[in-house]
C-alpha cells in the first residue's frame, strides 16, 4: 500500500474529542476515474464506537460541506482494527473526515490507490 502524505487526514493522531482532520485535495473531483481507497486504522484501543464522518466540498475551506459518507466501528475496538473501502462516488474537490464518538484514540486515515485485502 502506497502513502502519500498529501492524501493522509490523520496520521497517528491522538483523538481525545470531537476532531476534523486535515482537508485532502480530490484532484478536481467527480467520478470519471476508479475511486481511491479509503484506509481507516485504529493504532490505540479506543473508548466509545468510533464513528468518522467523511464530508465533501468544492471549497477548501469547507464551506457548504456535504456528508459523503459515515463509518461505524465496534464500540471499543482494539488496537490495530481497520476500515477500507472504496471512496463513495459524489466526491467533490475537497475531502475532510471529522472523528468522533470515541475518547482515548489514536488514529491513522488516508487515502490510497490500493490495499491489502487480507
């Protein structure tokens, strides 16, 4: 798996609160092409169910932000738990995941052009 750090929202990132990450470039958006991989990694067992919310906008300041997509984990996942799956189409020139729901986290999330399936 490939990491690019202009594609990471969080990259081993203690969550204590309610969190946005860092806004990713979408090349220019939309759907024309075969949609990246959305990689979710749990490096810290958390307390709560973790949820991310993954908001899309043509505004790199997020302005009029829409929900792309959410994600639940198990409540009280371990360490080393992840997520990945394909970007949702509607994605538009901005990317942003807000994280929440969890205390005591640390997390990894980016995006990729393949994974390891296992």
């Amino acid at each position: 798996m490939i990491i690019d750090t202009q594609n990471t929202f969080f990259w081993k990132k203690e969550i204590t609160a309610n969190t946005n990450s860092d806004v990713v470039m979408n090349g220019n958006g939309g759907d024309a092409a075969v949609a990246l991989w959305l990689y979710i990694r749990l490096d810290k067992d958390v307390t709560g169910t973790p949820l991310f919310n993954v908001y899309t906008s043509d505004k790199e300041n997020m302005a009029d932000a829409v929900l792309l997509t959410g994600i639940t984990l198990p409540q009280n996942s371990k360490a080393g738990t992840e997520y990945k799956g394909r970007l949702p189409a509607g994605a538009k020139k901005f990317i942003r995941i807000n994280a929440n729901n969890m205390t005591a986290a640390t997390i990894t999330s980016f995006l990729t052009d393949g994974v390891n399936l296992k």
